[in-house]
C-alpha cells in the first residue's frame, strides 16, 4: 500500500505532503480544481514521461515521492536480480531539474525509468475509462479466469516447463540446420583440414625453412666464403694462426722480463685457441655442406605451400593459419556426434511435449470449471450497477501449439440485453459498460490475489441514484482486502471513504496554487452537502451528509 505522497514544484502544486491509511481514501473536488495534476504527479513517480512543462516554477527542481509498504507482494527476488536494497517501506522518488533532465530512484538507488515503472506496476494500479481497454487483452483475461480458478502453481510450472521446451527447441532447430548444412559442406571442410593438417604447422617454423632455403640456395657462394676463410686462418706464413703465434711468442718474451705483461700473453694465448676452434668449425661446414637440389625444391614446394595456404585463408602468419585449422577440426568434430546430440534433444522435447499437454489439460479443466462460476459473480455485481440484463460468457478454444498460458484462445463474450446475441465485450460494451464491468472484475479479482493499490479515476461517471450506491458499496467492499482510492463527483461513493481528501485551489497574491486537504467529521459534512446541493448550503443537504456518512 502506499502510505504517503510527497509533491513539491510541479504544475500548480507548490509543496504537498500527505500521508494515507489502509481501507477506501476519496478524493473530491471542484472540475478545474486540480484532480488531474494530482494524478499527473503520481504518474510521473510510477515511471511517466515528463518534461519542463510541469516545473511550476522554471528555476527549481520538481520532487516527487511515494513511499510503499511491499511486504505483501514478495517482491525479495525483484530486488535482487535489479540489484536494489530491500526494505519493507520502500521510497520510490522522480526528480525533474530545470535543464530539463529527469532521474528516478528506488530507495534513494538511481535507477532506469522502465525498471521504476516495472516496480510501480505491482504497487498501484490507476484506473480510469482508459484503462478499459486492458480487458480486451487475451493475457488480462487469462489472468482473472486463473485467479479464480486456482491455476497460480499450474500456470507457473506450465510457463517454467514452456521456457524450457521453447529453449531446446532453438537448439534442437540450430543443430538440425547445422546438421543439414554440414552435410553440404562436410566434406569441402575435411579436405581444406586434411591439407592444413599435412602441413605439420607449428608456431616457430617459417623461420628455419626460410634459412634451410637460403642456404641451398647460395651452396656455392656459401663454399667460397667458407674457403676464403680457412685460408685467412690456415696460410701457412701470413694465416692468422701464424701471426697469432708470433704475437704469443713476443708477448711470452715480454712477460719474463715484466710479469704484468703476462696477462696480454694469456689473452692472445686465448683467442689462438678459440680461433682454431673457428678453423675446426669451418672446416666441418665445409665439408657438409653441399648442393642438394631435390631437397631444395621440396622444401621451396613446402614454403609455396604455405604462402597459398595463407591467401587461400586469408591470413598472413602461422598462428592464425592454425587457429583455422584447429576451427576446422572443431567443425569436423561436432558434426561427428551431431546426430545423437539431435536425437537427444528431440527425446527431450518430446517427454516436456507431454509434460506440458498434461499441464494445458489441468489449466483448460480448472478454467473450463471456473468460466460459469466467474461469469455468475461478474453478473450478479453488475446487476446491482444497473446492468440487470447484462450476461456474460467465457469461451475456450483450442490450438495446435503451446501458448504462454496454455493450449488454448479466451475470448470474453458480452450480451448487454435480453434476447441479444453474445458478442465479443470489445465489440459491443460501451465506455460506460466496460468501467462497471472493469469494477466488478476487480472486485472480484481483490477476493483470489492480493492485487496493488488501486485508484479509481472517476470511473463512476455519468451514474447517479442507486447505480452510484452500489459502486460505493463495491469500492467500499473492495477495500476491506486492499488499498482503494476514488477520485469522484459522487457524494454517495464520497461518503464511503476511510478517509476523505479535498483537492482545491488557492490564490495568494498573482499566484493560483492546488492544495489537498484532510477533512475532518464536520468538514466532511459540509463537503457532502455541497456535493449534493451546490454552493447554497442547506439543512436537507446537511441532513442528507449526515445520513450517508453514517
């Protein structure tokens, strides 16, 4: 239920701050008086668009708040999957700042617009002649002939078991075309793996067979450098060993007669040693290395192979050539077991096809029970509104497919008078008609759930006399299961509130402001009076208030 509602600088209202109690609250009031930007405001803190317009003055921000006992409407989970903080009394507040830009909050949280609205549609629920056209809509009608037929746990096994099916049967059709495509292109894709596969890629190996190649291809040059080397090494009066050995025996010279020479004697000592190591090495190259020209070609074949395998896959190094080899293997190997996987998932289908017809039969079963049953109630409600005539029927018809609730079509049909044919209520139920027929249903909805608060926007309109007493003792009946607000003309539907709100104008200076009043016993009485009989207050209005107050 809602407790209280905050409003400061938004159309004529300058700071308003109410608070509400459980039962029925009534709402009167002056036409032009300012009901309208009452329930502006409230809409634009249940999620409604807004802009500047509404900034009574341009220079402040407007502040909307609701705060909301939610502890009826298990709303735990809610919260947590919108990452919110849970409270029992919940704050749910709509800013409007002069640039024009609007934020909204869920227990002082920042939060998306469509998520506060989410929350709001479980909350509070605004009816007017507008909202009639919900009626006509297959899930509302669902969803008054299930809360009178006792389907809640049926419907939500049915809609869990639904998403189940509805999800294996998006991969049983992905893999069935998957399936049906592979075999178009399986074997295109097992040569352009074999091909890859044969190529024994690895990471590191463009480098060593382009240098394998480099080397035979340049055997020749390579010998003769290789010689010439060996030569500046090896001549046997200017090689460099020679020189080396001239060098060693001076400096050895040099050291007898000063030992701190000795170490450029150990240095050159050295290097003569690691140069005839360089002989050897060179030496040993010479001699194995020789023109090869069939291993040559094989090996520029490889090379040939490997640059066409890059514009063939349109990549231009080895890992990635890899990565399409290794996709390709994947391919190769989901198509492998891609039958049973299918079959698999048809069994499935097939046990939850079962599951969910048997589910379908007990919803259709419980409806069918229901049907009479609501539509007795809804008539014997809107008699009292002055409808005695009025009949209603509930039809069922089957489909081949599963729905969001059920295996079936409901359409709710309306005869308004005696000898008339029934005909779908969009059809044939006027505007008036449907907010009586909306009334009883709710009505009758607030026995089976708990429903949001709801307020009831002048949906008594055009009605007087004994219709009017009727829908004031409905409301009133109403409210001893939820929270019910009216905003009415009616003093009979007035007089059955809990609690009574004045909505009325006031002008200060050049300024016209709308102001919403709490009246007490007496100026209850006085309001009633003025209802029924104008301005001019009278003692047989008085006396009238008084009677229906009582």
């Amino acid at each position: 239920m809602i407790t209280s509602l905050k409003i400061s600088n938004y159309a004529l209202i300058e700071h308003l701050d109410i608070s509400f109690d459980t039962g029925m609250t009534c709402i009167t009031g002056e036409t032009g008086a300012g009901k309208s930007i009452l329930m502006g405001g409230l809409g634009l803190v249940l999620g409604k668009r807004a802009d500047l317009s509404v900034l009574k003055d341009n220079k402040k921000k407007c502040v909307i708040e609701a705060s909301f006992l939610i502890d009826k409407y298990n709303l735990q989970g809610f919260f947590e999957e919108s990452g919110l903080d849970y409270e029992v009394e919940t704050l749910l507040r709509r800013e409007i700042i002069p640039s024009g830009k609007s934020r909204a909050f869920i227990n002082d949280t920042p939060v998306k617009l469509d998520l506060l609205g989410r929350l709001s549609e479980v909350l509070i629920d605004v009816h007017s002649q507008l909202e009639n056209q919900s009626l006509f809509k297959n899930e509302y009608q669902f969803l008054i002939l299930d809360a009178i037929a006792g389907n809640q746990d049926i419907l939500k096994e049915y809609k869990n078991k639904l998403r189940q099916y509805q999800n294996i049967q998006k991969e049983y059709d992905r893999l069935k075309t998957l399936n049906e495509d592979a075999a178009k292109i399986q074997d295109y894709n097992q040569f352009l793996y074999d091909e890859l596969a044969g190529e024994d890629l690895t990471p590191d190996m463009l480098t060593p067979l382009e240098e394998e190649i480099d080397q035979l291809s340049n055997v020749e040059a390579l010998q003769q450098y290789l010689s010439q080397g060996i030569h500046l090494i090896d001549e046997e009066q200017i090689g460099l060993l020679t020189q080396f050995a001239s060098l060693n025996a001076l400096l050895n010279d040099a050291a007898s007669k000063s030992k701190n020479l000795s170490i450029f004697q150990e240095r050159v000592n050295s290097l003569s040693i690691d140069l005839k190591d360089i002989l050897d090495d060179l030496i040993n190259k010479q001699e194995t290395l020789e023109s090869n020209p069939t291993l040559l070609e094989k090996l520029s074949v490889r090379w040939d192979k490997i640059q066409s395998l890059f514009q063939k896959h349109q990549v231009d190094n080895i890992e990635d050539l890899i990565q399409v080899r290794d996709h390709l293997e994947k391919k190769l190997e989901e198509t492998q077991d891609l039958g049973q996987k299918i079959k698999a998932l048809k069994d499935q289908l097939i046990e939850l096809e079962e599951l969910l017809e048997g589910l379908s039969k007990q919803l259709h079963d419980n409806r069918k029970e229901a049907s009479p049953k609501l539509c007795d109630q809804m008539e014997q409600i809107i008699s009292k509104m002055g409808m005695q005539n009025a009949r209603f029927k509930i039809d069922l018809s089957s489909v081949d497919q599963f729905l969001t609730n059920g295996k079936e079509q409901i359409d709710f049909l309306f005869s308004a008078n005696l000898g008339s044919d029934f005909k779908p209520i969009k059809k044939v139920a006027s505007g008036g008609e449907m907010s009586r027929i909306m009334l009883s249903i709710k009505a009758i909805l607030s026995q089976f759930k708990q429903l949001p608060s709801i307020v009831f926007d002048e949906i008594d309109t055009g009605v007087s006399g004994a219709v009017s007493n009727e829908i004031a003792n409905i409301m009133a009946h109403m409210s001893g299961n939820m929270q019910v607000f009216t905003i009415t003309h009616l003093p009979q539907v007035a007089a059955k509130g809990k609690q009574h709100f004045l909505v009325y104008k006031e002008v200060r200076g050049n300024t016209t402001m709308t102001k919403l009043k709490e009246l007490n016993q007496d100026e209850r009485i006085k309001e009633l009076a003025q209802m029924l009989s104008g301005e001019e207050l009278t003692r047989t209005a008085l006396d009238h208030a008084k009677q229906l107050l009582n």
